[in-house]
C-alpha cells in the first residue's frame, strides 16, 4: 500500500467516523470532518501531511518514488 492511498482511506475512514459520531453523539462532531477536509485541501497544495510522516516511518512508499515531480 502507498502512503497515498492509506492517507485517503484514513482521510474517508475519519470522514465516516466523524458523521456517525454526529448523527449518534452530538452535532459538533462535523467539525471533524471539517477539519478533515481542510487537511485534505492544504495536502493537495502542497503535497504534505502530518499523517505522511508516519505512513513514511511505519515503510509505506509514495506512488511516485520515480518521478520527477515526487518531493520524497
């Protein structure tokens, strides 16, 4: 698995969790899934997230480690 992919598995997974959360908990819990979004936003600008980092040290590898425009 690619770091890209399990960080958009876990983006969905928290998405999911955070609705669930809201229906069955409290309202307040869309503000996760705010936060989710806005993280997956400054990711795609600028290629980098927090959740990256740890994808990288548990081995995972980016889908573009041949490429030019990959910043690894």
């Amino acid at each position: 698995m690619t770091v890209e992919r399990m960080l958009r598995g876990m983006a969905g997974v928290m998405v999911l969790l955070s609705i669930s959360l809201a229906y069955f908990v409290d309202p307040r819990w869309l503000l996760l899934t705010a936060l989710v979004g806005l993280n997956l936003l400054q990711s795609a600008v600028t290629n980098w997230c927090p959740a990256m980092i740890l994808f990288k040290k548990m081995g995972m590898k980016g889908c573009c480690h041949n490429h030019k425009e990959c910043k690894e």
